[in-house]
C-alpha cells in the first residue's frame, strides 16, 4: 500500500457534458488516495470565468455522482481552488490533469495549491475535450467514426485547423487529436466481476451517445430490476442507419468508456446486436430485458420488432425513468447557443495559447515554474 493510500483527494471542475476524459482524470485521482472528494462549479461560476455551460449545474452534479470513482461530490465548489477548500473538506492535496485551467484574468486555477505542495497531476486523456464535442455537433460531421484520410472530406477539423494554423496558434488541450483506443484503457475503466451464483441478470441495449443524465437516470432504474446490468452497445454504423446525420457524436470505443465508468453498469457488450435473440438472452444468462421510453424502429434487416423475443419469453420491461432528454435536446441546446459556445471555444483557446507562448519564452531564458509564469501577469 503507497503512503497516498488513507488520504482524502480533491478534484474540481466544471464537469459540463460528462465523458470518458473527465471520468479517467477522476480514475486515477483515485488511485491516489482512499477517498475521492469532488466539486463541481456552478453555472454562474462557470459563465463567468469560461462562458456558458451546456448542462446545468444540478445535471452536472447527477452525472460526477454516477461516476464509479467518486465518494463525495461538493455541490458549489469554488474556481479558484484555495487551500480553505482543501482544509475544509479535509483533503490532503489536489489532483488535476496535465492541462491548464484558466480564470476569466488568465491565471492558473490551481496557481494557489500548486505554491504550497498540495497538488498533483495526472496525464490528461488524449483526443477528447468538451470543447471538440462541441465542435463536432456544431460542425454535423460524421469523420469521428468514419475511417480518416490525409485528404478529402474525411480530415477532420482539427487536420484542417492545424494545417491552416502555426502550431503556436492553438491550444493542445482545446484543439486535440484523435481519440486512439486500447485494451488497456478499457480494462482500466471495467469492473471485471462476473455475475454471482443467484443474480438476476438485466440487459439493455441502445446507443447510449453523448452520454447523459437521462441515461444516468434510466440506468439506474434498470439497475433495481435486477442485481447485475449488462448494457449493449450499437456499432457506429447501426446508430447511423436508424438515426442519420452525424450520429453517433461519440465513436463506438468513446461510447464503451462513457458507459463503463457508469456505477450502475456492470458489464458492457462491444458491438451488440440490434435484435435481441435468443442466443444473446442464453449467452448472457439474461433474466430481463428493459428499454425506456424511447421509439423503438424495427430491424431495417427483417422489418421485425427487435424486441420480439423476449417479448415472447416475458422477459422485457420498458420503464420509464421520469428523465425523458435525448441527444438530440442537448444538440439543440448548442445549436441554439452557437455564437456563444463558438466565442467561449476562441476566448478560451486564446488565453491558453497565450501561456503556451510565455512558458516558449522562459524555456529560452530562465527556468520557472508554471506557477510562477502567471505570477508574473499578478
């Protein structure tokens, strides 16, 4: 046992539109302590230092509190993070990703902690922002599941960005490149327990894009129908032939990391079958099958209902969750803020590529620190 283990873990953040990034930050603060503390800004905080969020701050803190990892969530948590913060929910040190947060001054966040010793830092998940998701719902794209090429119109808009750009011009946190799935990182995320002797074992199976609270809510609803959830995942072309456009938003392997950092969620299926069969309901040992409230479209293969056998069987329950939003409300609710999500996404790549350059310039001269570079604008 390292001598970290015992010791309570800050982390903060803004949280807005919850994903695998956010969830392996918070995955690895973890393993740095017994017990995970983390707060969550609210909306005015967050419209004030970065600009508007897309969720709100009571889904915002539905969603860190679905999170596996997380013990405690601190409703109302401030920007800055001081060390009053830390003493007062009685954390030992900070732990933020290998990025830079940024207030609506330009200073370090985490300037504070950082000073005296009570922080820490973790690689940041490569290939994902909330910023780049937005973009990719404003841009109605589908190249983040469609094999990319060097020209033509699947290079994606981070290519062409960055073609178009010096690579002092933008922001290697805002900007980011593509996600690159491993076993590793899926491993990381799972809970690797099999079903025990006597559980009733509950299946169900969709999109699950943009992952959000509607589908903490209804997962969680799933969850009491049994004892042990296994959730099926659609490949990207499934999604895309009943749902169209630029679905999915989330590629396949960024929608299995969303989904298994869920604390209701046990097992995921990679790929699983738009109709549920028998063979999938007796490889599963699957005692129910559940579906929300959502239109069902039958199989485009045979016409049929995909949900017909275990119908047949008794086996299917459709439950209402009482939380009836989609991917496509949160899609409106971007669309409807564009100009003021696409003038957030610029001010705040700005700002961070201002500390890039002043970091460029101290690596020529003297030595400093991070801290010490925003120091100097004080």
């Amino acid at each position: 046992m390292s001598e970290a283990k015992g010791k309570r873990v800050w982390c903060d953040g803004c949280y807005d539109m919850v994903h695998y990034g956010h969830a392996n930050q918070l995955r690895q603060a973890k393993q740095l302590g017994e017990k995970l503390v983390v707060g969550v800004h609210t909306d005015d905080e967050i419209a004030t230092h970065k600009g508007p969020p897309v969720f709100n701050e009571q889904e915002r803190y539905k969603m860190v509190r679905a999170i596996k990892w997380v013990d405690e969530v601190v409703e109302a948590a401030p920007y800055i993070t001081t060390l009053e913060t830390l003493d007062e929910y009685d954390c030992d040190f900070c732990v933020h990703g290998d990025d830079i947060t940024l207030s609506a001054d330009g200073k370090d966040t985490y300037h504070l902690v950082k000073k005296t010793g009570r922080y820490k830092e973790v690689p940041r998940t490569q290939g994902v922002s909330t910023t780049e998701i937005v973009g990719r719902m404003l841009l109605a794209t589908k190249t983040h599941h469609e094999s990319e090429s060097e020209s033509g119109e699947s290079a994606s808009w981070n290519r062409t960005q960055e073609l178009a750009q010096s690579p002092t011009d933008h922001s290697p946190w805002t900007r980011c490149s593509s996600f690159l799935p491993t076993s590793k990182k899926i491993v990381q995320f799972a809970e690797g327990k099999e079903p025990a002797p006597g559980d009733k074992i509950v299946y169900t199976v969709g999109a699950f894009d943009m992952f959000h609270v509607g589908h903490i809510d209804f997962l969680e609803k799933a969850k009491k129908m049994g004892n042990y959830l296994i959730v099926g995942l659609h490949t990207d072309m499934e999604v895309n032939k009943y749902k169209g456009c630029n679905y999915p938003i989330l590629n396949l392997h960024e929608r299995v990391l969303s989904v298994l950092a869920c604390r209701y969620v046990n097992e995921v299926v990679i790929g699983a079958p738009y109709t549920v069969t028998a063979e999938t309901l007796d490889h599963f040992k699957v005692d129910v099958v559940v579906h929300g409230m959502t239109t069902v479209e039958p199989d485009f293969r045979t016409g049929k209902d995909p949900y017909l056998y275990p119908k047949q069987q008794g086996k299917f329950v459709q439950i209402d969750s009482g939380n009836h939003l989609t991917t496509t409300d949160i899609i409106q609710r971007i669309i409807l803020n564009r100009l003021n999500y696409e003038r957030r996404n610029k001010a705040k790549e700005a700002k961070e590529v201002a500390v890039i350059k002043k970091m460029k310039e101290m690596e020529k001269g003297e030595e400093k620190k991070p801290e010490e570079i925003f120091e100097m604008d004080s």
